[in-house]
C-alpha cells in the first residue's frame, strides 16, 4: 500500500492523511474538507500518534483529474460526502496564457521603445550637423573678411594660402620688420662731395620667411638725444645691383648697402638706423 502521512489545517486544526500520490500532484497543495482553506501539506505535516482532532482517513482525489481515483479510494467511499477530507488545490486555469500575453506585452513595449530610441538619435543627429554646419559657416566668413590678418600668422598662413587658390583671392604679404636686423653700421666722407656722407650697413632678415623690402630711416642726434636731421630711404633708393627691382628681402641672407646722404653738420653727434614697413601699392 502507498504510506500516508498526517498534515493539520492551519486554520481549523482539522487533520486528516494524504498520501505521497496527492501530494505530487499539486506539489502539496491541498484544500481543507472542512474550511476550504489551501495550505501546503508538507509545512503542516504531524505524527500519526497523537492527532488533535478528528482524523480523516483519506483525502479525496487531486483536482487536476477528478475522475481518476487514488489508490486508497473505491467507489464506496466516492459516494459518500466528504465533509472534512482535504482537497487538493486546483491549479490556475488560465495562467500559461496570462504569461503569454504578459511576454506579448513586453515584446510591443520593447518595439515602441526602441523605435522611440531611433527617433530621439536621428532627431539628435539631425541637431549635430546643423550645429556643425552653422559653426562651420561662422568660422568662414570670419576668416574671409579677416584673412589679410590671419594671414600674418605662418601656422594659418598655408591653409589660407590654399584657400585662396580656389576662391580666386590674394594674400598680403608677410611683414615683420622687427625680424629685420642692422649687422652694422658705418657713416663715412664722401669721397666726392665736399658736403656729402656716405652710410655703409649690412642688414638680414632673420624671419623665416621672405617679406617686402622695408623703409629705412637715419635719424641723426645731438649731444643731447635731440633729433637734428633725418632721411627715409624707398627700397629703389637704397637697392642697387642684382636686388635693383627686386620685391621681396630674402631670408637669412646679408645685404649689404651703400646710401648718399647731405653731411648734417657738426652738430649731429649720434645716429640711428630703423626700419619701417613699406607701403603696398
């Protein structure tokens, strides 16, 4: 015979036997004969010794298959009303298409989540370019309207430079006279003129790059730093030689030069040499 076993109601207190058969079925749950309570069997398991009380021989047949009997029951006792027995607890009905509809349920949130996600990344797409396309803008016309002093800096210089080749546009010219240096400097009689000075000077261009001819200007002084005589001096009054006519000074090579000018007097105690951009005609 198949061992039973004796489980209380933990409402009631009404005990009763139920077999391993019964409990298999529902994985112990069981319905009270007598208050309908469902309770697992196998939490509320007691001795066959000593049943509070009123025990109940056996349990009716699990709900899953009412019409299939246990091995402990017959037809005589499934005829007979059962008002204490246990019962054992029907399980859900419907609960493998709740489930199914819960996994429906996921599965559209997760679409419309998704094609939400590719909405907002196109839309923030969409707003990158046209921030990068205006910034872009920006930064163009800026630098067309401002290119001649761009221009000046040797790091945009090429970029420029190559603009320029396709948008039918000019560069001025670099120009940094303070790279323009005098190696020396000697003013001396001239060999002709009773009146006249001779001003011999070796000057470099000590930028990297090649710029205009520069403007020169003698400046003469007294005793006292007061300036008593000047003279500038046009690059064709000054280039003479190969240079005659050339535009630009190159870089890093010495010129010499070789100037006349009208002796300032015995007054002019100092001079100076300088030098100034020339003007772009």
């Amino acid at each position: 015979m198949t061992s039973s076993r004796i489980t209380r109601c933990p409402k009631c207190q009404t005990s009763f036997k139920v077999t391993q058969a019964q409990l298999r079925v529902a994985s112990g749950s069981v319905r009270c004969g007598s208050c309908l309570e469902v309770f697992d069997a196998r939490t509320h398991m007691h001795s066959n010794s000593s049943p509070e009380k009123k025990l109940h021989a056996k349990a009716t047949e699990p709900l899953a298959s009412k019409s299939a009997k246990t091995p402990e029951q017959n037809p005589v006792q499934d005829s007979k009303p059962e008002t204490s027995a246990a019962k054992i607890a029907e399980p859900p009905q419907k609960e493998e298409p709740q489930f199914h509809s819960f996994l429906e349920t996921l599965d559209k949130e997760h679409v419309e989540v998704d094609e939400d996600h590719g909405k907002s990344s196109l839309k923030l797409l969409g707003w990158t370019a046209l921030i990068l396309i205006g910034s872009f803008t920006l930064l163009a016309q800026y630098a067309w309207f401002n290119k001649d002093q761009l221009s000046l800096d040797p790091r945009l210089r090429p970029t420029l430079a190559f603009s320029c080749q396709y948008l039918n546009c000019s560069l001025p010219a670099l120009v940094d006279v303070k790279a323009i240096k005098s190696l020396q400097l000697h003013i001396r009689s001239h060999p002709e003129q009773s009146k006249g000075l001779v001003v011999d000077s070796v000057i470099i261009n000590e930028a990297t790059f090649t710029q205009p001819w520069p403007q020169l200007e003698l400046t003469f002084t007294d005793i006292n730093g007061q300036p008593v005589a000047s003279r500038r001096f046009r690059p064709k009054e000054y280039l003479g030689g190969a240079l005659a006519g050339s535009r630009e000074m190159p870089s890093g090579q010495p010129i010499r030069l070789s100037m006349e000018i009208v002796d300032p007097g015995n007054g002019a105690t100092n001079y100076q040499l300088r030098f100034l951009p020339t003007k772009q005609t």
